[in-house]
C-alpha cells in the first residue's frame, strides 16, 4: 500500500518514513469472481481470507484473518478499511484502488 486517501476531504496520507514493513496483499483467483489473499502488515500477517468481485468494478471482502501483534497506525489504516472494500480499480503504472465507504486504499503491483 503506497497511498491512503480520505474520500469525504481529498487528504493524502502515506507511509511514515520512520516505519519498517509494508501493507502488501496477494489476489490469487480460483475463478473469475472469487478466490483468496493473503499478505502482510509491517507488524502482522494476513489471511488467508476470501474475496469475491461483482459488475462493475466491485470487489467484497466480508472478514480478515491476521495476527494479533499491536498494529501501526500505518497498517491500522488497511485493517480498519479493507472489509468496507466496495470497488476496485487497475490504473495505469501498475496501480490498484480499492475503494471503500471512506477511504481509498492505493497499492503498487509488485
């Protein structure tokens, strides 16, 4: 995850350069609209967890699976926000946006 950004105000927010580890996800499908990711946040690990994808760009992600270890604020930011995951969108230059109700959650293919 490269980039958080507030839906309601436009604020930006990005990793602290202070803090080691990334939030980094893996989609592996097991058809077209469903399949399983697993990843990791700087402190914990993640899944394996279920998703499912819809018309128009949706994507459902109803629970998360990880560790327990105390969370950054910077890893906060996805856990709190990936199982609101509305939509999904591929850009240009390898990004992927997930959209949720307040956030948008930004990440760089790998």
């Amino acid at each position: 995850m490269i980039l958080v950004k507030d839906n309601s105000t436009n604020t930006t927010m990005t990793k602290p350069a202070s803090l080691y580890g990334d939030v980094v996800i893996t989609f592996v499908s097991s058809d077209i609209s469903k399949g399983i990711f697993n990843g990791n946040t700087p402190t914990n690990e993640l899944g394996p967890d279920v998703y499912s994808l819809g018309y128009n760009h949706a994507i459902f992600i109803p629970s998360l699976n990880m560790t327990k270890v105390a969370e950054t604020s910077w890893g906060l930011e996805f856990v709190v926000n990936i199982r609101d995951a509305q939509q999904y969108m591929l850009n240009s230059g390898d990004l992927l946006n997930i959209t949720t109700s307040n956030k948008t959650l930004t990440f760089q293919k790998l």
